[in-house]
C-alpha cells in the first residue's frame, strides 16, 4: 500500500474526533443562543464543562462504531459508499446516546441537543472526509504518492490499462515499463528499476502465460517485495462471487450469482413496498394531471398497449412475462410500424431496436419521454412485485428472444425503472456497456448503492438526452 494512503488513513482518526467534538459544541451553542431560548425556554440547564466531557467520551465511543462500520478500513471506497456508512454509524451513536440517557433516567436530557449533534455530526464528518478526499485526488493529479508499476504482458487490455494510467493520474499508478513476456533479460529490467527504487507493483497482464513462468513472476515479485496483480482470466472474471462447502469433508466451491439471496432479497422487497407506495402518494396528483392531458391531446387509452388493445408485457426475472404499465407517449396501433413502415430509422443496438426521430411520438408524448414521466405508472409494477425500484430495465419478449447467452445473466433478478445504466448514460449507451454494467450490479449489490442510484436518477433525468 502507497505511504499517502497510510498517512490519510491516519489522519481520519484525529479529524474524525475532532468532527464528532465540534458537532457537539455546535449543538450546544446552537441550543443556548438567544434565537433558539427565546422559542423554547431553557428548563434544566447543563454546563458546558460536563456537556465537553460526555462529548468527549461520547466522541470516543462513536469512533468505535466507525470502525465497526468499515469507515478506517484501507480499502478505499466510493464517496457515496463512505456516505452511507457515516449516516449508518452515526444513527447508531445517536441511538447508544438515547439509550444511555433513558436507562440513565436523565429525562432532563434536551431532545434538540441528540438530534442536532446527530445531524452535525454526519455533516462534519461527512466534510472532513470529501476534504481528504479532493486533497488526496490533488496530490495524486500532480503525481505525488504514486504508485510505480510494471506490466507483463501484452494484450488489447494492457493497452487499455495503460492508457488509462495514463490519462487518469488521479488513480494514482505510473507505469514505469511494459514488458512484453518474462524472460531474463525482462528479469534484469526489473531488477535494475528495483535498484533505483522505481517500482512498486507487478502486474500481469497475460492470463494465458504458462504456469512456470507465472509462478517464477510470482517468487521475483516477493523476492523484491513488490506487489503482485494479475488480469482475470475468463474463468475467474465470471465467477467474482464463490462459497465453499465442505458437506462430508470434500470442498465445493459454489457459484453465487448476486448478494441479493436471503436477507438481501428481503430488505430489498421491503425498501420496495414503503418507497414505491410513498411516491405514489407523492405524485398521485401529477399522475392524474398526466392522464389527462394525454386523452385531451390525443385519441386512445391512458395507458400503452400493444395494437390489438390488448396490455403490452415486459420480460422480468428468471425470463417470465408480466403486466407492463407505462404511459402512453405514441399514437395507438402503431406499434408494429417499428418493424416494417420505421424499419429505416431503426438504430440498433443489439437485440434492441431504436429509432431516430420517431414519428409516431404524440407532442404530449415528447414532453413525458423527455421527463421520463411516461414511467412513473411502472411504480405500481413495483408495488406489485414484478419490478423492483433499481435493477436491468425490462425489454419486450422479442427482444429478449434475440438476447446472447451472455445477455440473459440480467434476467437474474427483478428489472427496475431505474439502474445503473440509467444513471451512467441513460439511452446513449450501447447495448453490451448496458449489459456490463446490469451484471456488475446484480454482483455488487448493496442497500448503499441502491440508495446511490435512487439519488442520481433525477440528475440523470435532468440532463440533456436524445428521445427514445
């Protein structure tokens, strides 16, 4: 690990307490000014010496859930992911506080005093930490605590990898030599780098080396105490997910498709059911305004349907049909012209068919697809249990017909009205990076970044894209 990470790994332990203190002294503050004690008189007043010393501690204490909640660990994470884990450790500290204060009987405790260092809290911490963060980037950017690398290995993504090193420096790698293949006069490359204290890390980037000669790469590597890395071979980059039973005492490794088995598909359909239900609420008005404007500015029936009236299907988990309701954004009964009349304007991206400045788009139609309101009713899908609020999106059943073997690992859970691919390029994505990023989430599923995806999705929308 880079000398930087450890120093800034460091650095969270004394920002942190000195965040959680400060949080506490607002609080205070904020509480015994004369704004707040002139809309709520101070009935039992606590002295500022005793309330620093419980915030000390309390501080302390709050640290420890920190690192419960993986907030020091040295795997770097996502802002987003650092985020929830900070609201998550915080809302337990605040919960120990009341705890403390209710078996305490210290009923005198102000209840605006908890929540505000609750909240502060998050957001001090929160700050310090995109502080380092953006300083980290800073210094990685101008090359300080770089990581210097060697690649073995010679293939169109060790181009690739390269090239990213080079254009991303924020990453915090330079390349110092690309080899070719392992041989010895590659040997006294390497140790003449060594030498000159030019490299940290080996990568190899030829999963189809012999075995001989990756394990003599492998004995160099901790000969010189350099780390190892390696490019995944097909095999193993299918398989990121492995469980081993040892039922009879022979080892059987198990492949797991997605974290989202037992506890995980549970919390994910309950999240489902309060969240979709809640905006339903919300945007019931909208909804209705929608249906009628979408009668008065043309013929045909609120919702899409398929050209012979009847209710239009999506492919959802495991490949099984189910009701689809989505708005109505196009004349009725044309449906089938995107095949035959259309077939000219299609801009296909694999088993999907797109078309260009789509003709048979209603004017309500374009504002609706622009703001996505057209899939707002897919919420009702959701609260039904066909879809879930994040996932692939569905498609129709011929298109999934045309869908390689490898396109059908989507189908492995519930589609969403939106997904990872929505919030990474929306509708300008090509097919397969669309798949890509579908499996990578059915992979690494979170509530985290579920949470992440919900939040970008308005962003998403606003921004400027081209009609479906």
């Amino acid at each position: 690990m880079r000398r930087l990470d450890l120093t800034f790994a460091f650095l969270l332990l004394p920002l942190d307490f000195l965040a959680l203190v400060a949080a506490a002294v607002t609080a205070y503050a904020l509480r015994y000014s004369r704004f707040f004690t002139e809309i709520r008189p101070i009935l039992t007043e606590i002295s500022f010496d005793r309330w620093l010393a419980a915030s000390v501690f309390f501080a302390l204490v709050w640290m420890v859930l920190f690192a419960l909640a993986g907030l020091y660990s040295m795997y770097r994470r996502r802002a987003w992911n650092t985020l929830g884990r900070v609201v998550l450790a915080c809302t337990a500290g605040a919960m120990l506080v009341i705890a403390t204060v209710f078996f305490r009987l210290e009923w005198q405790t102000s209840r605006f005093l908890i929540l505000a260092v609750w909240g502060l809290a998050i957001l001090y911490v929160s700050f310090c930490r995109l502080f380092l963060h953006l300083v980290r980037k800073q210094l990685l950017r101008a090359h300080i605590g770089h990581q210097r690398m060697a690649i073995v290995g010679h293939s169109e993504t060790s181009d690739d990898l390269e090239r990213l090193y080079r254009d991303a420096p924020w990453i915090g790698i330079t390349i110092e030599k690309h080899l070719k293949t392992w041989n010895e006069a590659a040997r006294k490359e390497m140790v003449s780098l060594c030498r000159k204290g030019k490299l940290d890390v080996i990568l190899l980037a030829d999963p189809e080396l012999d075995r001989e000669t990756a394990l003599d790469l492998i004995a160099f590597a901790e000969e010189n105490h350099l780390e190892f890395r390696y490019l995944a071979d097909l095999f193993s980059a299918t398989f990121t997910r492995v469980e081993m039973d040892t039922t009879g005492g022979i080892p059987v490794l198990q492949v797991k498709r997605t974290p989202l088995d037992g506890w995980g598909r549970i919390f994910k359909r309950l999240f489902d059911i309060a969240v979709s239900s809640l905006l339903l609420l919300l945007l019931s008005p909208l909804l209705i305004v929608t249906a009628i404007l979408i009668k008065i500015d043309s013929r045909g029936p609120i919702f899409y349907k398929l050209d012979d009236d009847t209710p239009p299907k999506r492919v959802g988990e495991r490949g099984i049909p189910f009701r689809y309701f989505k708005f109505r954004s196009m004349h009725p009964h044309t449906h089938m012209m995107r095949y035959k009349q259309l077939k000219h304007l299609d801009v296909r991206q694999g088993p999907l068919i797109k078309i260009k400045d789509d003709p048979r788009i209603t004017r309500m139609g374009k504002f609706i697809r622009r703001w996505s309101i057209d899939e707002l009713p897919e919420l009702f899908s959701v609260l039904m249990g066909k879809m879930s609020l994040v996932g692939p999106r569905p498609h129709l059943p011929e298109e999934v017909n045309k869908y390689k073997p490898h396109h059908r690992r989507v189908l492995a859970i519930k589609p969403g009205i939106t997904g990872m691919a929505q919030v990474s390029g929306r509708s300008d994505l090509d097919f397969e990076d669309e798949v890509r990023l579908d499996a990578w989430y059915i992979e690494n599923w979170s509530p985290q970044l579920d949470l992440y995806i919900l939040l970008k999705t308005p962003w998403a929308v606003l921004k400027k894209r081209k009609t479906e």
